[in-house]
C-alpha cells in the first residue's frame, strides 16, 4: 500500500483510529489494523464496508447512558434510511422539531429519545432482545441529563473492537494521523 500523499511504502499497523467518517465524532476503533505513512503520518483504517461498520456502532450507540446529541440522531435516521420529515412523521413531532435535535439547537426529550433508539433497535436488530434491556436500562442515564436548549449532550466515547474489522481495503478518504486529538 503506498501513500496516496508522497507514494511511500505505508507501514502495517494496529492502533486508534477516531473513525469521524461515520459521521460521529465519539466512534473509536481500538486496535484497529491500519496503513501509517511515516512521513505524512497519515493513518488508513482497514475497513471492509460501512455497512457493517453500522451494525457495530449502532447497539453501541443504543446502548449509551446519554441523551442523543444531533450527529447520532442523523446517523440513526439514515440508518433507518429516513428524512427528516419522515422521522418526524414516525415520531409524532413537528419537522422542525427534529431539524433542531439534529443541530444541537434543542435536546430531544427524553421520551422520543427512547422512541427514537427502539425504532432503530425493532427495524435493525428486530430478534435483538438483550439490545431491547439494555436500551430500557439506559433510561436513567436519560433522565438526569435535563433537556435545555442550547446545551449539546456530550456522549461518552463508543469505542469498537478490532474483532469487528474484517478488513479488507483502507478506507478511500485518507485521514491525518493527529486526527485523534
Ligand atoms: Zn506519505
């Protein structure tokens, strides 16, 4: 594999990958194969394909202790292949209402928060009963985080295992390697 900036030999490697190209900024890939360019230090996670990169980040993201901020609620409503307007549809609020969790201008509540996670859960992994505890567990989490606007709700890393890579190419767009500060 050879740099697409300087065309060296890349190096083989296993690290830390904050994987922002999920559209997520908390996803972490641990241990994660990867191509490492010495010189421009530019790092390429082996990732196989996006969707199965969804299948492992989406329980994860269910199952955190913190209300949604509006990049999950994004990434949930196209995993659930919607627009905004038919989430809303979905969920029973205004268009608007849904616009504005998804720029982190208004909290969702925490009723539609839960709402929210057990339609992807009952879409996605419908056979997926544990997935539905845990979902329901996390419900204090939910709680004590008060839904007032203007405060983002700051998620708690979701990090993925190496077991989850089955590698095969690097993924195209090729990321700095200071990317995890
Ligand atoms: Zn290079």
């Amino acid at each position: 594999m050879l740099c697409p900036h300087c065309n060296r030999e890349m190096d083989k490697k296993h690290g830390r990958y904050r994987y922002r190209e999920s559209g997520l900024d908390n996803v972490w890939l641990k241990d994660w194969p990867m191509f490492v360019c010495r010189k421009c230090r530019i790092k390429m996670p082996l990732i196989s394909d996006e969707e199965q990169m969804a299948k492992e980040i989406i329980p994860r993201l269910l199952r955190t202790k913190a209300r949604l901020n509006g990049d999950s609620i994004v990434y949930l409503r196209k995993a659930l292949g919607l627009k905004t307007g038919e989430l809303a549809r979905r969920l029973q609020v205004h268009r608007g209402t849904v616009s504005r969790w998804e720029n982190d201008k208004h909290t969702i509540d925490r009723e539609y928060d839960l709402q929210l996670r057990l339609l992807v859960k009952d879409q996605i992994f419908p056979e997926n009963r544990d997935l539905r505890e845990d979902i329901l567990r996390a419900l204090p989490g939910l709680v004590s985080q008060p839904a007032s606007p203007l405060v983002r709700p700051s998620m708690p890393p979701i990090v993925v295992p190496a077991e989850a890579s089955s590698n095969e190419m690097p993924i195209s767009g090729s990321v700095i390697a200071n990317n995890d500060v």
